[in-house]
C-alpha cells in the first residue's frame, strides 16, 4: 500500500487532490502539506511513496522543491503541480531537477488518478534515460528533424525560434510538433519535454 504526498499552497486545491488521490487503488494514506519546509519535514520524517509538489511554491518554478524532496529522499517520485498557463520552461526545469513528470491543477479526478497510478507503478528512473529496475525498451524512432524540433522545446524556445534556427516555417516547425508527440503519447509541449528528458532523448 502507497502513502503520497499532497504539497500545495491552496487549501482547496489540497482538498481536491486528496479526494482524487484517495480513490487510486493501492493507495493507502494522503499526507498533505501546505509549504515546501513542511513536505521536506514529512519527506525526511517518513518517505512517501509519490510526492505531488506545487511549482508555485518557489521562485525557480518548482524545480527548487524538487531538488529539496530528492536530497531528503534520492529515490522520492514527484510530480509537479502546475497552472494552464505556466510555461514549458517551468516542466523543463522541474523533470531535470528529478520530477517524473507534471500533472494539471485543472486535471479532472480521473485523469489525477491515472497520473497518480502510473507514477506510482512505473519503474523508478536512475537519470540516465533508463529505469533502475532493468526496463530498457527502445525510445521512439524520431527523425533528425524531430529530435533537433523536440531539443528546442526542452530548452522553452517557442515554435518561432526553433524555425529561425533551423531554418525552417513556423508552420513546419508544428507539423514536426505534432508527429513527436504522436509517437511520444505526449498530449502537449510541456509532456513532451517531460518524456524526453525522462528518456534521455535530448542532453
């Protein structure tokens, strides 16, 4: 049975989380917390088994908190709580810190309670691209282009700037877009950039 940890500054978005989060089968407890000192204290008195952590807590987006939760806890799970319109940049620094990945405020309950049962379920990650547990299945097969689109994005470049440093049409740009998160599974930017970096697909 798994214990996380609910992180968030906003009582009701904590009350929300752990309503969600209580329905995940194979959760046990919800531990909530309202600063990022009082998760690193609940971190650091009993591990949790997934950690979902505001990006509104610190000024560097979450990515602070994140590093803060893994030096308490190196093999800590965490998710970054994030706002519609955060940037790609904030994700990007969030997963190089160690997240796992992110997860919408505006997520409803059942795409809260996939989120939570995959990261609770899927191996643990060593920071090299594979899983710690031996689970090295290929990444996708992207091409050059995408690969280069896809660095972009994990550096917070907008569709613009990739084309003008590539050379190529901003409209160009999108279709590559659209074709690395097909074959990613990704649903956005932000959760493309999540899985490359996961993955190892970009340095």
């Amino acid at each position: 049975m798994s214990t996380v940890l609910v992180c968030d500054g906003s009582p009701l978005i904590r009350e929300q989380l752990r309503r969600a989060v209580n329905g995940v089968q194979g959760v046990e407890k919800v531990v909530m917390a309202a600063t990022e000192d009082e998760a690193i204290e609940h971190v650091r008195a009993q591990p949790p088994d997934l950690v979902l952590v505001d990006a509104a807590l610190t000024q560097r987006g979450g990515a602070g908190a994140v590093r803060r939760i893994r030096a308490a806890d190196p093999s800590a799970r965490v998710l970054l709580l994030t706002r519609p319109e955060d940037p790609d940049a904030t994700v990007v620094a969030a997963v190089a810190a160690g997240a796992r990945g992110y997860l919408r405020k505006d997520a409803t309950r059942a795409e809260v309670r996939v989120a939570v049962g995959q990261a609770l379920t899927e191996p643990h990650s060593n920071g090299s691209g594979t899983d710690s547990d031996g689970d090295h299945s290929p990444p996708p097969a992207l091409t050059e282009r995408e690969l280069e689109v896809l660095a972009g994005m994990c550096e917070g470049q907008s569709n613009a700037e990739i084309g003008r440093g590539l050379y190529l049409s901003e409209d160009t740009v999108k279709t590559h877009a659209r074709r690395l998160f097909r074959k990613l599974g990704a649903a956005d930017r932000a959760h493309a950039v999540a899985i490359a970096l996961r993955r190892g697909l970009v340095r």
